[in-house]
C-alpha cells in the first residue's frame, strides 16, 4: 500500500466516522420524538482498480418492521373503532340514570307512582293532585330529555364523520406530495429519512380513522389500500366523499343508501359499513363512529320508544279510565294523539301529559281524579279512578319487541330493564375497548423496540465512531511523520 492510499483510507474513514457521529447524535437528540425511527449508517467498501480504497457511504436508512407496523395499525384501528362506541354507550347510559340517581328515568316512575298514591288516600286534595301532574309532567319531560340527547349523539357522530373524511383526506394529499419528495430524493442519493418520517405519521393518521395497507412502490414511493382492497392512494390521492346532516333527527336513516344519511365513498365506490357496497369498510375511528350514528344508539333510542309506547299504552284503555272512547287519547298522549305502534318512531321525543288534565295547557286539575275526559268534577272522595292508574302502573304485560324485555314487566321494571339494558352495552363496549387499548399499546411498545432509539447502544456506538476517528487520525499522523522524514533524508 502506497502512502497516498493509507491517506485517502484514513481520509474516507474520517469522512464516515464523522457522518456515523451525527447520525448517532440525531438519534440520541429524537430519543423521545413521538414517530422518529433510529437511523442507521450505511458502509461499504470503496474498491478502485480492483483494490480496497477505504470505505464509502453508501446511504442513511430508517429502522422500520413492517410485519410489526401492519399488525400495529390494525390495533390502532380496532381501538379508535371501539373508542368511538364505548364513549357514545358511556353517555347513553348516563342519560338513563342509575337506580339511585334522583334524575333517573327509573326514579321519575317511582316519583309518580308515588305521587298517585299519596293521592289515591286523599283523592280531595287539590296539592296532591298537583302533585301527580307535575310528576308526570316530569317524567314525560325525562323521556323528552333523553330522546334528544340519543339523537345529538348521532348528530355529533356524522359532523365526527364529516370531520375525519376531510383530515383524511387531507393527508393523503399529503402522502401524495411526500411520495414525489421522496422519489426525487432517493433518486438524486439524498437523505429522505426525515420525508419518510413525515409521512409514516400521516399514514398512521389516516389508518385511524381508515385502516391501511401499505405498498412499496419504485423510488420509496408507497401505495395506500384498504384492508378489504379498496386503494385510497394509487400513485395520486383518492377523493373520499361523505355529506354531513346539519341536525340527525329520529325519523332519518342511512337504510343502504335509500334513507335521508349519507355513505361514505371513494371515488364514486361504496365502503360504507353496513351498506350495499361489495367491499365496505368494517374498522377504525369512521366505521366506530357510523356505527354509533346507524346502530348501537338508534337501538337504544327504539327501545326508549318502545318504553314510552308501553308507558302511553298503559292509561289509554278505557278498562282503566271510563271517560274515554276507543281510540282517545289518555293520561300520556303522543303529541296529543293516541299511540299508534305503526309510529313508534321518535315516540319518546314526542310523548307529554295530556293537555286536559294540565292546567298549564288549560286543562282541569281535578280530572287526575275523575277521568282525562270527564265534563264535570265528581265526588270529591272518590279513589277509584286514580286507583285505576296505580294498577295499570303495577301490572304487568308484554312490552314491545325494540325494548327486549324477556317476559312481562311493570311500568317501573320496564325502565329498570331499559337501564340494565344501557348499562350492560356500556359495560360491554368498555371491555372491549380497554383490550383493543391493551393490544394497540403492547404493539406500540414492540413496534418501538424495533425501531426506536436505544440510547445506551447510541452511546456504545459514539465509543466505537471515537475509537474509529482516533485510528483513523493516527494512521493520517504516522503519514505525516513518514513523510517528514522522507523530506529530511
């Protein structure tokens, strides 16, 4: 070996000494840099004229797993979809009120049924009778209550779907724009790492809400494609099209695309979940939140018609009010009208006290004694009418199918049973949720030790690039020696 080539071996082994030392350093300064993955140098041997001639840097790659990522998005996926129905069954539930909860839907029965009783020993008191209106006033207001509050979830959920379509979107424009950054990069040598970190966060932001598979592509560039094989992302960015509801009402539906509620497509192709679509999206923070506007919540909300239907149905009956015709409305009405099981829904929001017995709608009083449809006031003693309310309280029939009761239940078990009914989907969707979050976060871990920072190996690593830089350095100084002794001879 010539000095001039122990020279230039030292020197290029100087050069890539100095490039490792700022790679490790990078990678000790983004030790907890939320996406960064660990560089790595790579070396190879310079080779001219068929002999070593140092060594040459031949790039800088980012550690990744992909088998990892993958198996990680998916569980990222899965937990966005349960957090959206745990979150939405969490208020659902609460809106009903527990057992002990003074606001409870459960305990504004108990207030009523305990108001007619009071009654029922002191049918002449004109408190009491009050009394029994401002509770069932109460209790219609309750059903009212919750009944909007079903409906605003969907309504947030779908402006939570309009919401998502346009970040998503957004970002795969984004990829988009990355993709070419990148190919031009990885064709001229330059270091893409950091475009490629970029882009591996606003992959993982749309597999949140649309879950992903990755493909490589020529030049670094990467495709973007459903699970079920729909490309969101093939060489340009896929538009993903949804219509947001200004306000989600009882009455509107997706029903497959033939209701009033919009789907969600690309390109003009269906995946919305549920749908009609060959080829429908089924997880992620979209498909959780569409199946909290089209599924969990509106079963709930049936149900809680189900129970104001049984509820209007149970004071009706001219067996218990004599004052009434078949057909007329009694002590709760639908909007004024009678029940009518072929409009069940949206009942809930619509059930009130009838106005003949509510003084605030300039009705009488006094006919919580004697009957919705009595002309003039009877005996002033007389138990037998509000007896009659507290039996069609107390009895118990069949419900309606939507309330999924698994026999016969009195007014006060029916509400039990809806809030049992809450509290059981809530428990389940809080189960589901916290091991959807056990899964994504043991995949997170792994996926960190694959391509994370170490920073006692970075350390063990700047000790190696110090003693490489320093052999490196004394075999330049003996060539300095040599030739200054070379000049002195």
């Amino acid at each position: 070996m010539t000095i001039s080539q122990a020279l230039n071996n030292a020197a290029s082994g100087l050069s890539a000494a100095s490039r490792r030392a700022g790679v490790t350093s990078n990678n000790i300064a983004n030790a907890l840099t939320e996406g960064y993955s660990r560089r790595d140098v790579n070396l190879s041997e310079r080779v001219t004229d068929g002999a070593g001639a140092g060594v040459s840097v031949s790039g800088v790659s980012r550690a990744t797993n992909p088998a990892v990522t993958y198996e990680r998005r998916i569980a990222d996926a899965s937990f966005a979809f349960n957090s959206a129905n745990a979150g939405a069954m969490t208020r659902v539930s609460n809106f009903l009120g527990g057992p002990d909860d003074p606001t409870s839907l459960f305990q504004k029965y108990a207030n009523l049924e305990s108001a007619m009783r009071a009654l029922a020993e002191t049918p002449n008191s004109t408190p009491l009778q009050q009394k029994v209106v401002a509770t069932a006033n109460d209790l219609a207001s309750t059903f009212n209550r919750i009944a909007s509050s079903y409906q605003q979830i969907r309504t947030e959920a779908d402006k939570e779907i309009g919401l998502r379509v346009d970040e998503v979107n957004d970002a795969l424009q984004k990829i988009e724009a990355l993709n070419g950054s990148i190919g031009r990069g990885s064709a001229t040598g330059a270091d893409v790492t950091a475009l490629q970190d970029q882009r591996q966060q606003l992959i993982n932001k749309v597999n949140e809400s649309i879950p992903v598979r990755e493909l490589v592509r020529e030049g670094g560039r990467v495709d973007l494609m459903t699970p079920e094989g729909v490309f969101l992302l093939s060489g340009t960015a896929r538009t993903i099209e949804f219509s947001p509801a200004a306000l989600v009402t009882a009455g509107q539906e997706y029903l497959g695309g033939a209701g009033s509620l919009s789907g969600i497509s690309v390109d003009g192709k269906d995946i919305t979940p549920g749908g009609p679509g060959s080829l429908p999206i089924t997880n992620g923070g979209i498909a959780g939140l569409f199946n909290v506007r089209d599924n969990t919540v509106p079963e709930m909300s049936q149900a809680l018609d189900a129970l104001a239907f049984d509820l209007i149905g149970r004071f009706e009956d001219p067996a218990v009010d004599p004052t009434l015709n078949p057909g007329d409305p009694g002590f709760f009405t639908d909007n004024g009208a009678a029940s009518d099981v072929l409009n069940l829904n949206g009942l809930a929001g619509r059930i009130e006290l009838n106005a003949a017995v509510d003084p605030a709608q300039g009705g009488e009083v006094w006919r919580v004694r004697d009957g919705v449809q009595a002309v003039a006031p009877g005996p002033a003693g007389s138990d037998a009418f509000v007896r009659a309310l507290i039996s069609a309280m107390t009895d118990s029939r069949p419900s309606h199918a939507a309330l999924q009761s698994p026999g016969a239940l009195n007014a006060s078990e029916g509400a039990a049973h809806l809030a049992a009914l809450a509290g059981g989907a809530r428990a389940s969707a809080s189960e589901q949720l916290s091991a959807s979050s056990a899964l994504a976060q043991s995949l997170y871990e792994a996926e960190k030790f694959e391509t994370g920072v170490d920073t006692d190996r970075e350390l063990q690593n700047l000790i190696i690039i110090e003693q490489s830089f320093a052999a490196n350095t004394r075999v330049i100084q003996t060539v300095d020696e040599m030739i200054r002794r070379l000049m002195e001879i």
